[in-house]
C-alpha cells in the first residue's frame, strides 16, 4: 500500500476516550474494533492538547491550530463588557467564536464536498459544497453556544419522568379509580392519572399536552401494566408496557407555541410499578427532533428519523438525579449510537462523492463524568461494577467504529482520536478561597437550584462572588483576571497596580495548601503571556493561567495532558489507519492534537487550513515522499 495515496479522509472522535483504559480492554478482547485498527494503523500513545477539556480541543482538531489561535481557550467562552463572574461566561460551542479556519472549510473552498456529523464547534455551517449535522454542543440537534452553566436547548426537548415520587425534571402524578375511558383492556378495576405534559429545553418552544396514564392487573399479583394514552382511549395508546421494559419508539407531530408542528420522536420506560400502583415511575427519553439540524435541509430527506433518538447526555443527568439506573444509562448510550451511526451512514450512502468526513461521539465522557471516580473504589463490588459499565460503553462505541470503517472504505485515510482523557475527581480546589485566603477575592458559598448546574459544586465553581470587593477574580477552568477598573463592570484595580496584584496572584495560587490534604494543588500559574509556550495564551485567557496537579481534578479541563492519577490519564487517544500508513506502527514520542489536520491534508494531497501550526506525522507514513507539498 506504500504506493497508494489516500483518496479521501475520515476523522473519528471520541470523547474522553483514554489510551490506558482503551489498551486495557483492547487486551482483554472487549474491543475487537479498535484491536484490528491498532494491528493495521500506527497509534499515538503520548497525544497532548491543553486545556484538557472540550471545545479547545475539538477546535484544535479541526483547524490545525492551537488555542491561543483559534480563540477558544475553555469549555466557556468571556464575552467582552461582561462582568467577569465565572456565572456570565457562556458555553464555548459557536463556530462563529473560531477564530482559524477548519479543515472543511478549506477543502469546500477548493469545491470538496466534507460532511460534519455533531462536531463540537461546527454550527452555524459555511459550506457551500458539504454537509452539516449541528455541532453546537456535546450532543446532535442541540445548541450549548451562548448559553451560562449548564444550560442547553434540544430540536425537540429534553428527557423527563412522571413519577409518584418528586423529582426536578419531571412530574409528579398519583393513580385513581379510571373513570370515562373507552376500550378498556379485559381486567378489573384499572387506574388511571391525567396529566399536563410540559416539554424542556426546547429549541422551538412545543406547547403543553394532557397526556394520560392507564394501569391494571394482568393476572393475579398486582398491577403490572401501565399504557400511556393521548385520550382516555386506550386503542390510542402510545405504548403498553410492563415493568423494566423500553417502549418501541413513537413518532407525534407535536404542536408548537409559535404555530404549526414539529414531527418528534421518543421513547418510554416503566422504571418503577408496584403492585399497589402507590410507587411509580415512567422515564420519557428526549423529544428526538427531525428537521432543523441540518445544513442544507435537503439532505436529510433521505433519512428516516422515526426509529432511533439521540439520548443526550444518555441519562447522565436523570441518574445524578435518581430516575435512572446504570443498566438504562447504558441502553440509552445505545441508542444515542444507533442514532449517531443512521445518519452518518446515510449521509455517506447519499452523497458517494464525499472527499472529508468528520464525526464526534460523547458517551465515552458521559460515562467518566458519573463513575471514574467508582473504577477506584476500595470497594471491590462498585469497583467492579463500574469497571463492567466501561466495559459496555467502550463496546457500544467499538460497534460504531467497526460500522463505520465499513462503510468509509479501505481507500480512506481515518484518524481515530480523542479529545482529552481524564483523572478520577479527587479534593475540589475553590479558586475563590485560594485566593479570598490572601485578600484578593470575596465570595459566598451558594447552591443552585437549577437541576442542570449538578456540575458547578464538582468544579468548585458553586458561589456568589461579589466583584465590588474582589480585586481578582477566577473565572473558567484555568484562569484568574486582575479585576482592572477602567476594563471590567464593577472593576476597582488601578491600571497602575495591574502588575503587582497579578504577582499577588499568582503567589496565592503557589502558597495555597489543600484544607483536607494540607498540599499545595496547583501544579504552575503563570502569566498570560507566557502561558503561549503551551499553546495557550491568547484573547480569551486570563491574566493568570494555571494548571492543576492531576489528583486535584473534577475529572479533567485543569490539568496537563501529562497527568495521570489512580486508572485515570489526561493523554488523548490518537491513531491512523489507511493508505501509506504504517501498519502495527507505535510511535514513541509525544504528538499534539494540532498534528492531526496538517496530516490529513498532507497525505491526501489536499490543502491545509490557513492558520495550521501542527505538523505532519511524517513517521507513521510508509512513504512520507509520496505525497510532495505543492
């Protein structure tokens, strides 16, 4: 194959995905995927990118370019003219904020045609040639871009529950004796609730519907079967369920707040029925939207959105939350896979003269963020328990690599990577009170009491800061500003005392001793301007960069990709596979992510983005002469 120059290119993601675990269960034969691409790629062990956290690194995987660059430096973004409260940054998602140009809109420049499947960064699309499924988030058909904390909207909606029980993202119902119903099922005494259906999170507000639930006794023990109905009609009924089980998927033309309907599609399972009907409780997935998240339109037509549901987050959030189970999270990252894997392969099917395929997947980092810290445990039970639960989701995303790689072809240059690994969440570093123990900084602990910010208390991020009384504040993962008088909202630092108060800064960051392990936790805090020697450094950075030692962490974003602590590493998983590539190939020394365009590009014979600063991986090339730079 060393004769062979790659006819187009492919990239893989995987978020959070970490080549230790990934090597592990390679060597165990849970992998049989990612085993054949190693055996017939090379691979990357030592691959870096910092910060160690979403956005910067996705940006950085598609334009070449390091963050310092491409202007995305942090999971959330400062807008100019804002207080600088780490509560007013908005999340990093727009491809409006980068500031270099992508892969794909250099070669649609040349008149290639590229497809963008849920690619964080990528939404609105430019293109005038390719195809774009909206990557404005972590997951399809939702935006993140310009929106604070946690918060997101969904084509159609978010997940729910209706449950006896009270929970914050759902409804509490209660069955009585059913009465005015028609077409009851054959049984005795059934009961029944109404209920006002109110949809969250919706891109496109849906308004309210009165939905009702019907359940009986099919034999002698119990109630034991539970349909929900538009009417109190039960041949209308959306499903029938018994316990533990998943309805098919149901497809509703869902009426909208501003006018007219918005097909959808979700699913529902009986979590919960005892046979008294007095403990209840009905998931209800995400309203699975399916139009809006496409560019052009059209090229969705030959799509069928009606069998599969994206399962954002893959019901990371109802199990923090107590709806959900482990066993139902991983049904749900399955079917967030079946949803991922039908329009990718239909994309591909209906446009054969594709050149560059791009395509992110998120339930490796889902996991992570609810049970790296179990994998640990002193436990051995949870510990084995978490241990079988990565097991089963690198598995559903091993399915979807060998789905893929099918249907890419043998003629394709693919690269497999990941963004970022992550570390087992250990002590929690408050910035505030690092600093606050120096003078610099005033704030007050605070919960929140949106269901969606679960994170802010992990990030130790959950406190009213009062900027009137702060001469620095931290904001984001890495940063610390210099709260400058003539510069910020509330500002009262002296333009002249700019230099002196950055040094206090950094000094409070190196002096400061963990309260429950008396060490220090930060690991480096430099200036601004030198944090450029790592890539960083930039417009959206703050006057102080810092990094964390690795055991500090709320699993990743603070840390350098070289740290490792328990089973958890911040390296990303990077690997090649195709024409011209060294086949078993380990490369031994350290890559960046910003290496990976610039081979792509070079190895196709295609062009390179205008602001790429990597560089070719000419090592894993079996002939790097074969494809001269033109």
């Amino acid at each position: 194959m060393s004769n062979t120059k790659a006819r187009r290119a492919a990239l893989l993601g995987f978020d959070c995905a970490i080549p230790r675990r990934m090597e592990a269960l390679v060597a165990e034969g849970a992998l049989p995927n990612f085993k054949k691409f190693l055996e017939e790629g090379s691979y990357i062990p030592e691959g870096y990118n910092l910060p160690t956290v979403t956005p910067p690194s996705w940006a950085t995987i598609a334009t070449g370019a390091y963050p310092r660059t491409h202007g995305v430096e942090d999971y959330y973004y400062y807008l100019e003219g804002r207080s600088l409260e780490h509560k007013r940054t908005v999340q990093a998602f727009g491809s409006g904020i980068v500031t270099a140009q992508t892969i794909w809109d250099r070669w649609d420049k040349a008149g290639k045609k590229c497809l963008v499947v849920n690619y964080p960064m990528s939404w609105p699309s430019s293109m005038r040639h390719g195809v774009m499924v909206m990557g404005q988030g972590i997951s399809p058909a939702e935006t993140r871009w310009n929106m604070e904390s946690n918060a997101h909207k969904e084509f159609l909606a978010s997940e729910g529950v209706l449950s006896t029980e009270f929970y914050p993202l759902g409804v509490q119902v209660s069955f009585d004796r059913a009465k005015g119903w028609r077409n009851l099922p054959d049984c005795d005494e059934p009961l029944d609730f109404t209920v006002n259906m109110t949809f969250k999170e919706s891109m496109r507000p849906l308004k309210n519907q009165t939905w009702h639930g019907l359940c009986w006794e099919s034999g002698d023990d119990g109630f034991d079967t539970f349909a929900l109905c538009p009417d109190k009609d039960y041949s209308t009924a959306f499903f029938t369920l018994k316990l533990r089980e998943w309805s098919d998927p149901v497809t509703l033309d869902f009426p909208l707040a501003e006018g007219g309907t918005a097909k959808g599609t979700f699913r529902c399972k009986l979590m919960t029925l005892s046979d008294d009907a007095e403990e209840f409780k009905l998931y209800i997935s995400g309203i699975s939207g399916h139009e809006g998240f496409i560019s052009p339109p059209e090229a969705g037509a030959a799509i069928d959105f009606s069998q599969q549901i994206v399962a954002n987050d893959i019901g990371l959030v109802g199990f923090i939350h107590g709806v959900l189970d482990t066993e139902t999270v991983v049904e749900l990252a399955r079917f967030h896979s079946d949803w991922l894997l039908n329009v990718a392969l239909g994309l591909l099917k209906s446009n054969p003269d594709w050149e560059l395929f791009y395509m992110h997947s998120h339930p490796i980092d889902w996991f992570y963020h609810g049970w790296l810290a179990e994998m640990d445990s002193p436990d051995p039970a949870v510990r084995k328990a978490a241990r079988d639960m990565e097991r089963q989701i690198y598995a559903i995303e091993d399915r979807l690599l060998g789905r893929m790689l099918e249907a890419l072809g043998e003629d394709t240059l693919t690269c497999v990577c990941s963004d970022h690994g992550a570390t087992p969440m250990g002590p929690i570093l408050n910035t505030a009170e690092a600093l606050k123990a120096k003078g610099l900084c005033s704030y007050e602990p605070k919960k929140s009491d949106n269901y969606w910010d679960i994170y802010l208390e992990s990030e130790g991020l959950a406190y009213e800061l009062d900027v009137s009384k702060s001469q620095a504040i931290p904001q984001r993962y890495m940063f610390v500003y210099v709260n400058l008088k003539d510069k910020y909202p509330g500002g009262i630092v002296e333009a002249k005392d700019y230099e002196s108060v950055r040094d206090r800064i950094i000094d409070a960051l190196l002096d400061y001793r963990h309260p429950e392990t008396g060490e220090r936790p930060v690991l480096l805090a430099v200036r601004r301007e030198d944090a450029k020697v790592f890539g960083m450094g930039g417009a959206q950075a703050g006057d102080v960069v810092y990094v964390l030692k690795p055991e500090y962490m709320s699993e990743h974003g603070y840390g350098l990709p070289t740290g490792t602590s328990g089973c958890g590493s911040l390296k990303n998983v990077l690997c090649f596979k195709g024409p011209n590539v060294r086949k078993g190939f380990v490369y031994p020394r350290p890559r960046w992510l910003a290496d990976i365009v610039p081979t792509l590009c070079y190895a196709t014979g295609n062009p390179i983005p205008e602001d790429a600063e990597g560089a070719v991986i000419y090592q894993i090339l079996e002939n790097p002469d074969l494809v001269p730079h033109s």
